[in-house]
C-alpha cells in the first residue's frame, strides 16, 4: 500500500468516525427525552409510594448524567475529527490532490443568519443538562417529602 493509499484510508476512516459521532450527538438527546419520559411515567403513575419514587428518580438523574457526559464526550471527539478532516484537505488543495475544502462548521460558512450561527449542540446540551436537574429537583422534593411527612 502506498503513503497516498494510506493517507486516503486514514482519512475514509476518519470520515466514518465523523459521521458516527455526529448520528450520535444527535439520537443521544432523543434517547435521553425517551428514557426520562419512561422514568417519570413509571415514577408517578405506577409506584404509588415515596421510597420507591425517590429511588427511580435518583437512579434516573444518574442515567441522563451519564448521557450527558457521553454527549460531551462524543462532541469532543467529533471535533477532534473535524480538525483533523479539514487540516487534511488544506493540505490536498496546497498540493492540487483536491480543489476545494468542505465546510462543516457553520463559521466557515458566510452570510448565515443569526438563527443559523446558533450551534445546535449547545441547544441539546442545555436540554440534557436541564431535563438531568429537573430528574435531581424531583428527587430533592421527594426526599424532602419522604424525611418531613
């Protein structure tokens, strides 16, 4: 296999990846919304004690925490492939492999609106962030109810 072969390959792969992790930063949230809408549902319709309750919202806050540090995870590395696919095709257009680079990011992109310079990512990031809180503000409550009752 030659150094271009090789080069080509390590870049294919690094696509790959890229498009992995950008599929996955954008089901994780829907997986989070569907998790947490099961766990409330279980909590407050079919477990009619407050120890139990407590219980499956605390291990609940638990599983979007791990959810939302996967995302932030997955986001690093996603970015990490982004640099690496645009150094690489900066080099191809110095050398003519290729004519022009792609854009993946939306400030390489000009005359965008303001609504269209607003990373989606730190929108699901707040929504993760904010449905894990609101899991541990139901588990506080509950205890709260739990020890003074």
């Amino acid at each position: 296999m030659s150094e271009e072969e090789k080069e080509i390959a390590q870049y294919n792969q690094c696509s790959e990846d890229w498009r992995h992790y950008n599929n996955t930063i954008w089901q994780m949230p829907t997986a989070a919304i569907a998790i947490a809408s099961a766990i409330l549902a279980v909590a407050y319709q079919y477990v009619g004690e407050l120890l139990p309750r407590t219980v499956i919202l605390f291990f609940g806050g638990l599983i979007l925490s791990g959810l939302t540090v996967a995302l932030i995870k997955h986001r690093l590395f996603h970015d990490q492939r982004t640099v690496f696919l645009s150094d690489t095709e900066k080099d191809w257009v110095n050398s003519n492999k290729i004519k022009r680079i792609i854009k993946r990011r939306t400030t390489e992109i000009q005359n965008v609106s303001w609504y269209q310079k607003v990373e989606a990512y730190k929108w699901l990031l707040t929504v993760m962030i904010i449905t894990t809180l609101s899991f541990f503000g139901l588990f506080f409550y509950n205890l709260f109810l739990l020890l003074w009752n």
